[in-house]
C-alpha cells in the first residue's frame, strides 16, 4: 500500500516530513512525501502517523487506521461428471458455474460474516443490479454466444454502501470431452481405464462400450437433454439399450 501526504498551506517539497508506523519512524527527510507500507494480514490494524515541519515552523500532522479486508471468488461449474471422478467439473462452453464470494472482513476487531455485508455483483462491466443485496454472496450465470471469457467483479460493502474489499476473476470456458469406457458383463462399467485410440478384443466375441460425457451442463447423463449419434466405421447405429451404451 502506498501513501501520499499534501498540503495547501505547506509547502511540502521543502519541509521535513516523518512518518511513523504503530509508533516506530519508518522513513524521514525533506520532501519525504510517499511511504510503501506492506499491511498486516486481514483483521491486523495498522497506525500511520505522519508529521510535516515547514521552514518557517508551521507544523501539520494527520494519521490513519489501516485495516485491510479482502474478499475471495471460488467457482463452481454445474457441469456433469461420472462416478468416482476425483476433480471437480470444468466451466466449458455455454455452461453454468454458480460464483461464490467468501469475505474477510474485520470491523472494529470484530469478523463480519456475510449475512452482515452487501455484495454488489458485475459481470463484463455489467452491473447485475437484480443480485444486489445483503447477504447475496453468490450469482450463477451462463456462457454466453459469441464463446468469450467471463469477467467477474465482486465488491463488499458496508450498511452505508462503503467498498470494504473487491476482487476481479476473468472465467475462460473450455471444451467439453467424450471418454468410452468398457461395459465389462462380470465387473461392470470400468472406470479405471478409458478406452483410448485401439482396442484389443483378444478372445472376447463382443465388447460393451460406454460413452460418458465430461463437464456437459446437464445433471443426468441419459436425460432428456442429452443426444447420442453413434457410428460404426462411419456407419451410422442405434443402440439396442441405453443410448449411452453400445455392443460390438
């Protein structure tokens, strides 16, 4: 953080300026006008002290309370994944992510939770004035057509609408992907290991196939939303089951 004193009585450049930090000199000088300060972690308070000596005598002080706040953004896609994937979904094309807020911020030594504060939401310079309000400390929004980055913005305020903290997020959609796995007829759907590129059928007569989408927007694989158009060496077929699986 950095800090700046003026005067419009004082001429600053000639006068010797010293400033204090929770009490301790930091920096003295003529002209001595900026301080970097790195504030303590959030919650910490920190007194800036700053005196100005002209060189006729005139004297100025001012000092300042500084308690940094912050607030962080955690994204959370709504897309589909199979049994036992260990990551979370990825935002891909047109998806849904829901973006939650989670603040840290200390008021008169006292931790503030997010029902106490108001969240103002913007998303590509677009102020979302319908999810302004108290305790609105999440959105969820959609992708967009033309595919473009989503860029994010949260600002956290106080009962008086003062930003006590802000943060930004640009959001980069993805692809989403087709992995087949075996439909093993003794051990089921084989989700330790994808069916990539060949296959070797070696004594076995037929082979279930099973096509699981990766990160679709979509909470059931076989929904009503959800299309299968299979082929066979470019040959189009239609499953005798479920339009997800297929027999070889």
């Amino acid at each position: 953080m950095h800090f700046i004193v003026f005067s419009l009585s004082i001429n600053i450049n000639s006068a010797k300026i010293t400033w204090y930090v929770d009490g301790v000199v930091k920096k003295q000088g003529l002209g001595q006008k900026t301080l970097a300060l790195q504030t303590k972690i959030s919650g910490g308070s920190t007194i800036v002290r700053v005196t100005v000596e002209a060189e006729n005598g005139k004297m100025g002080e001012i000092s300042r309370t500084i308690t940094p706040n912050g607030v962080d953004i955690v994204v959370e896609p709504a897309g589909y994944v199979p049994p036992f994937y260990k990551g979370k979904p990825i935002f891909v094309r047109q998806g849904t992510i829901k973006i939650v807020a989670i603040p840290d911020v200390v008021i008169a030594g006292k931790r503030v939770g997010s029902k106490n504060l108001t969240f103002k939401w913007t998303k590509d310079d677009v102020v979302l004035s319908s999810d302004i309000g108290m305790g609105n400390d999440s959105i969820t929004v959609s992708g967009s057509v033309p595919i473009r980055d989503i860029d994010i913005r949260v600002q956290v305020l106080d009962s008086e609408e003062n930003i006590l903290a802000e943060n930004t997020k640009s959001i980069s959609p993805a692809d989403p992907k087709i992995l087949f796995y075996e439909n093993n007829s003794l051990y089921g759907v084989l989700f330790n290991r994808a069916l990539i590129e060949s296959y070797s059928l070696g004594g076995k007569e037929e082979l279930g196939v099973v096509a699981k989408p990766y990160f679709f927007d979509t909470s059931d694989q076989a929904g009503s939303g959800m299309d299968y158009i299979w082929s066979v060496n470019e040959n189009p077929v239609n499953p005798s089951g479920k339009k997800n699986e297929l027999i070889l």
